[in-house]
C-alpha cells in the first residue's frame, strides 16, 4: 500500500503509520489483544538464538563436523519468518535442518541413512541423538564437511526461503521435493530423516522439539514446563536473557481507557515461559482471554488439524473473552501476525492489526512489510499504543 495512504507520526521512538481509511474504525477500538513475544518480551536474545544453537547442535551430531560460528544468523531467521509461516521456531529449526541435510552429497546422505536405518525411533531423543553422533564419529568417510560446504549451502538456503509460504514446514518437504524428489532414494532418505528428527510436534519424542526447549528453558524451568528431566542442558537456559518491552504505565493507562476486561493476549508461546518473564503483569490482563500454546494444542489434538499462527484460532478465541465489542485491535510483530489479523477480520469484520517493528532483528524490512501489507497501524513498540 503507498505511504501517501498513510497518515505518519514522529515519536520519540520512531515513525508511527496510521492508515487514513481506519481512522473511523480505530475510534471504535474497546479491546486490544497482545502477540506476547518481539511485543510485550524482548525476545532477540533468546528466541533466535534458540534456534541457531539447536539447530548447530545437531547438525554436529549428525554430520560429525563443527559448525562455523554464526552459520545460523538472524538473517537467515527473518527470512524464514517474513514467509508467514514460521512462528513456531521448531519449524524454523526443521527448515534448516532438513535443507541442510537434504543438500549433503549423495555418498554422504546414503551413510546417513545406513546409520538412521539401525537405530530404534522408539528411543528417546537423548539415545537417538547419542546413537547417531556415535555411529559417524566412528566413520571417518561420514565427516568430509568443510566451511565451503556450509558456506555454499547457506547461501543456496537464502534462495530457498523465497519459495516459502504461510504453510510452513509443509513449503519445505513440498520444495525440497521438488528438487529432490525424483530421485526414489532420496524419497526413502527424507521419509526417514524427518520420522528421525521430528516424528511428532512433542517435546520428548522430537528431537528438534526437545532440544529446542531445553536451551531455551534452562533445566529448572523444562522441567517444570513439561514434567520430565533434560538431557540435553543441565543449565540455565536462554529465556533469561529475555527482557520486558511493555512499562507497567502502558498496561495501566490503556486499563484507564478500556478496562481490565478487554486486555487481552494470544500468543505462540507457553505460559509458563511467558509469566516466567511478565511476572505480576499478566495479572493486569483478562484471565479469559488469555491464549497460549498450551490451549491451541489442546484444541488441536481433538480437532486433528493444525490452528497455529496464522490461523485465526487463537485470536479468535482470546477475544470470546471479552464479550461482546465493537473493535479490537492485535498487536503483533510479524507476517504470521499480520496475516492471521487479516483472516479474523475477513471472518468477523471488527478485526485490527498493529505492527510493531523497533525490536525485530531488521526494522526497516519489517516496516516495508507491513506497509505492503496494508497494516492498519504500524508502530515502533506496544508503548506508542
């Protein structure tokens, strides 16, 4: 959408973008509901680094070779969220994984299966990881990896994450095919890499899920999230590197204008990790229109199909909370944000979208975006609200 369809703002933070068409719309708002993570949370420091170091992780395991420093960067992150279709990081980790090791050569991807064939994908992600790692380390014709390797497979990665879309892991096993698929052996090698990695989104039996959570959390708080031991950090874990963007002040003067009732939050993120670092200020919200992964996966597994961002579950639902009213609007900061917005107001009508933009990794790309989108609002971070 032009900026000349913009109204635009100086703030002390950065340049605020009203879309002219909606200021009618936004006078009517009684209900914001908050994405949580990059809106309420600071999350640069945990969340992707989450994701380079599982992913690095594994990798290592299996290919026996050290990953270059900074092979995962936030570029390559953003790239895969601008498609719509990574909020769960998980999917970002599969993505990378996947591609990675799709692209190793043919020799090496033939070992590689030899060695997945041996092992029982009924173990634990612990064994099965350990399995692996053991059984290249042993094989030195496994572990011919080089920096040039890395280096020309990220790149190639970087062209591939254009062909991505909202359906997420989904685009990559499609694309992936698309390259490989032809080759009958490469259809038995993939089948088997992914059932390895991530034979189901469940923290415990994935792979990529497990460890995942487990640098993230820390031990104390994987246990306490999930309820079983960690195996692979007995540390602290990312999260606490993560830092609140909202001021109690913003909390409490949009309480003064639309009251407790209709304040809410829908986010991808659990609970647990979330009040680890909100604290006391999840109580300035509306305890029924609290939304988090835990309840998307719930509804998920009794209706047998995928509701996370984009899809409009989750805002949907968080917004039952409030009741009846007249407009609402989500804060978010991301395509998967925006796009889900978009689907609950082509279902509903009464649907808004903010865009905040000053704690994402590349703030002029997202601003672009948004715009391009047709944002109803776009501004620097939730206290502009």
């Amino acid at each position: 959408m032009p900026r000349g369809d913009y109204l635009i703002f100086n703030s002390g933070s950065g340049k605020i973008y009203v879309r002219k068409d909606r200021i009618n719309h936004i006078r009517r708002v009684d209900g914001i509901i908050f994405d949580c993570d990059g809106v309420l949370i600071d999350i640069r420091e945990s969340y992707n680094k989450a994701i380079a170091k599982s992913a690095a992780y594994i990798l290592e395991g299996m290919t026996g070779c050290i990953v270059p420093d900074g092979l995962i960067s936030d570029e390559i992150i953003h790239l895969f969220r601008r498609t719509g279709g990574f909020n769960n990081d998980w999917d970002t980790v599969y993505g990378i994984l996947m591609f990675i090791l799709s692209s190793l050569p043919k020799k090496n991807r033939k070992r590689l299966e030899e060695f997945i064939e041996k092992i029982d994908l009924e173990n634990s992600p612990s064994k099965r990881l350990m399995l692996i790692r053991e059984s290249v380390k042993n094989d030195p014709e496994a572990r011919v990896l080089d920096k040039k390797f890395f280096a020309e497979t990220i790149m190639k990665l970087k062209s591939f994450t254009d062909l991505l879309d909202s359906t997420g892991s989904g685009s990559v096993d499609r694309n992936l095919m698309a390259i490989y698929g032809s080759d009958e052996d490469f259809r038995r090698f993939y089948a088997l890499l992914k059932c390895f990695l991530h034979c189901s989104e469940e923290v415990g039996k994935s792979i990529i899920a497990t460890v995942f959570e487990e640098f993230f959390c820390g031990a104390s708080l994987f246990r306490e999230v999930y309820g079983i031991d960690p195996q692979f950090n007995d540390g602290p874990g990312l999260i606490d590197n993560e830092k609140l963007i909202i001021h109690p002040e913003t909390l409490d003067s949009l309480t003064s204008i639309l009251g407790k009732k209709n304040l809410g939050i829908a986010s991808g993120s659990r609970r647990k990790s979330a009040e680890h670092v909100l604290g006391d200020l999840i109580e300035k919200f509306n305890p029924k229109a609290l939304v988090f992964a835990e309840t998307v996966e719930m509804v998920e597994r009794s209706m047998k199909k995928s509701l996370k961002k984009p899809h409009p579950f989750s805002l949907l639902k968080a917004a039952e909370g409030f009741g009846e009213f007249d407009f609402l609007i989500y804060v978010g900061d991301s395509m998967e944000d925006a796009l889900m917005a978009s689907e609950a107001a082509r279902l509903e009508g009464n649907v808004l979208f903010t865009g905040v933009y000053r704690y994402t990794s590349f703030e002029e790309e997202t601003i672009r975006i948004f715009l391009n989108h047709g944002c109803d609002v776009v501004i620097p971070t939730v206290n502009e609200m």
